[in-house]
C-alpha cells in the first residue's frame, strides 16, 4: 500500500508553468510513482491579488487529487505599505554607522525596529490567506505519511507546518531578498524534520541566515529534465531565428525587466548596425505600457509549452535578469535546449549555473549586458555548437529525476 504524501503550495493548474508551482506540479507527478499524492493549494491562479479564480474543492489534474481552498482577496494597500517596511527594516538593519550619518540611522534603526514589526499581521496580508486550508491540515494531518511545504515566503507554509511539523519536509526556494531576513521566519526554519534545497548556494544562504538550520536533516535535489519534453511549435512569422532575445516570466520590476529593457533600449542606441534585433517578452505583464512600448519590444502574452520551446530554441540567447532565484527553471529548460543564457551576476544561483557549466555571459552593467548580446551575434558557428553542447550537458549531467527522487524517498523514509 502507497504511503499518502500531501504537497502544500500556494498556487497549482495547468496554466502556471513557472517557479515554485511549475516546480510542485512535476514533482508531485513523480513522486505519484511510489507514493498516493495530493495536492493542498488555493483556488488562486495569480499572486498579485489571490483571487479565487479556480472553485473550491477537489479535481484531477494529470492523475493527481488536487484539493483547492478559497482565499481572502489581498488588501493591496495594507501590502504595499508592510512591504515598503520590510525593506526599510533590512535596509536600515544592514547600514552601517558612520559620524556622517549616526544619528540619521540611529533615527531610521528606531523607526523602522523589526521587534515592533507585526510579522503574522505580514503574513495574512501578503496571502495567500486559506483558514480552510490550514483547518483541513489540522483536522486530516493523521491521514498522511508526509506534508512537503514549497517556498519559505508564504502563509500556508509558515502556518501550516507548525501542525505537523514532524512530519514535514520544507522546500525553501529561498532568495537572497529584504523578506527573506524577517525575524518571523525564524520559527519556521527551525521546524521541519528535514529541508531539501535547490542548490548549494541555497543551502549556504539559509544556513548562514538561519545557522539552526545546520541540525536538521537536509539535502539538495533540484529538480529533474532527463525526461523534458523538448517538442516545439512554430515560431510566429513576425519572428526571425536568431534575430531576437527573448526573457519567460513573469515580467515584473522585482525580476529585473525594468532594468533589462532599459539596459537593451541602451544597446539599439549605441550598436545601430543591430536595429533588425528584438527583444521578446513572454509572460504576463505588470509593467506600465509606457515602459514596455517601441517596435523592438514585442509582449507574447501567455505561452503554452510548445510555443516556449519554439521561442526559446530560435533565439539569439535567453536573457534572465533576475536579482532572486533559488535555482530558475527556464534557465536549466534553455540550456537543455541548447540555448544560449545571459544573466544577471548579481544573482548567485544565476551566476553559479553559467561558471559550471562554462557557458554562458553574465553582466552587471549596461555595457556587460550589450557586450554579451554581441557576443550572441557574432559567435561563430563552430564556437556556438561547442557551447550550446556543454549547456545541454550540464544539465542532463546535474539534473536527472533518478537522483531527484531517490533524496525524496529516503527523507520521506525518515519521518
């Protein structure tokens, strides 16, 4: 008889095919092989205000139960204005004194104290916020051999492994962010029975933050592509293999695009013999149109899977220009598919995949970022079939689902 194994993530459904809920869909799909997995989520589709867009209660995705729980609407108001705290907190917190500003800092330190900080209050407004989802967790949490809770950042996870924290297995996704060091979070990182991280630089990052991490159990996985579909569809005839860049995601400021955009606007300026070249961004936007406007800026909207093979294995390279990933699923994807990455060098995880795997460019600045679009465009053929190889290769060689599930099931074994 399969032991019963509930999956605890803030969003899941065919249509959110990225991060941390891409991540729990293929997971609890593989794991469903040796175990009877259930899905405990929200009826949200979206983060921005966690409406309930799917109804409440249990359907089958791909063979998976998926319970669904309504939420409350997030009051944006009250978020923005604890986020803008939770950024002075850390920014104020990490400042160091000087005679020029002592008493300008010693002003803000008192001001913006994280010991007054209401973190539950932080919590239940930045959502998602389910009293039934975390009421099913107390009242069923007998029934399961296991509780695997996905990203530090959210309520579910905070609230919902103190139930059943000894039988819990955390999946941090943690992020080098200002939320990130929250003193609230300290409880959580000293519950679950056993932590499974992305990469080495996630793990390193969580334990020097939270140093009793260090006594719990714990291993890095990842997450499997040996078996990546890497069927494509037909690349819109708008567009021109190798004459575009494109970035998949979620095309926010918080992911770097604003700075992205602008750092390739700069390019078309200063490298006019490189006008015909595009910029393709796929996902869902929540920038302002002013910033996103021009000819050499084109919104693809949503994607299905095979339309992102097809973007991703036509172009000149994929740009990811994040400041915050715990391990970033279209960057491995891309490499699979033998495609080019630029990243930002001011994330760790980012930078890490480019230096193993020896492929790659990084920039930190304007001019890095234009440098390493040129490289794209005029790399010869024999160095770019060199290159896009060792990509495929570092991620078929660190990446594979056999090992994935293996770390699952013996700390699954330890509960």
């Amino acid at each position: 008889m399969k032991d019963k194994i509930a999956i605890v993530v803030q969003r899941y459904g065919l249509e959110i095919n990225g991060g941390a809920e891409l991540h729990a869909k293929l997971l609890a799909e593989k794991l469903s092989l040796y175990h009877e997995v259930e899905v405990l989520t929200t009826c949200a589709i979206e983060y921005e205000f966690w409406n309930n867009h799917y109804s409440e209660g249990t359907e089958n995705i791909n063979g998976i139960k998926v319970r669904r729980f309504e939420t409350l609407k997030k009051d944006l108001r009250r978020f923005n204005k604890l986020s803008k705290i939770v950024r002075n907190i850390h920014k104020y917190t990490n400042r160091k004194f000087s005679l020029l500003n002592f008493a300008y800092l010693l002003y803000k330190r008192r001001k913006y104290n994280k010991k007054f900080f209401n973190f539950n209050e932080w919590l239940e407004v930045q959502g998602p916020f389910s009293r039934n989802l975390i009421n099913f967790i107390k009242e069923e949490k007998e029934n399961y051999k296991a509780f695997i809770f996905f990203t530090y950042l959210y309520h579910p996870t905070n609230v919902g492994i103190k139930e059943v924290a000894k039988k819990s297995i955390l999946i941090p996704t943690a992020h080098d962010e200002p939320q990130f060091y929250l003193d609230g979070y300290k409880t959580l990182f000293s519950l679950p029975k056993f932590i499974i991280y992305n990469t080495q630089t996630e793990k390193d990052l969580v334990e020097k933050v939270y140093p009793q991490t260090k006594n719990i159990n714990s291993e890095i996985a990842g997450i499997g592509f040996d078996d990546y579909d890497t069927s494509t569809g037909k690349l819109p005839e708008y567009l021109s293999t190798g004459k575009y860049f494109v970035y998949i995601g979620r095309i926010v400021e918080d992911k770097g695009c604003v700075m992205m955009i602008e750092y390739f606007r700069n390019f078309k300026k200063n490298y006019p013999e490189h006008q015909d070249i595009k910029l393709v961004l796929a996902g869902k936007n929540a920038l302002d149109p002013e910033i996103t406007q021009g000819e050499d800026i084109i919104l693809a909207g949503f994607v299905d899977h095979h339309l992102k093979n097809a973007l991703l294995s036509n172009a000149a390279a994929l740009i990811m220009p994040s400041f915050y990933e715990s391990l970033s699923l279209i960057t491995l994807e891309a490499m699979l598919l033998k495609v080019p990455v630029i990243v930002n060098k001011n994330c760790n995880v980012l930078y890490s995949h480019v230096e193993k795997s020896k492929t790659g460019k990084s920039f930190a600045n304007s001019n890095e970022f234009s440098q390493s679009l040129i490289s794209y465009l005029t790399q010869s053929p024999d160095e770019s079939a060199a290159e896009r190889t060792r990509a495929k290769n570092y991620v078929l060689e660190n990446y594979s689902w056999d090992s994935v599930l293996n770390t699952f099931n013996s700390a699954i074994k330890t509960l």
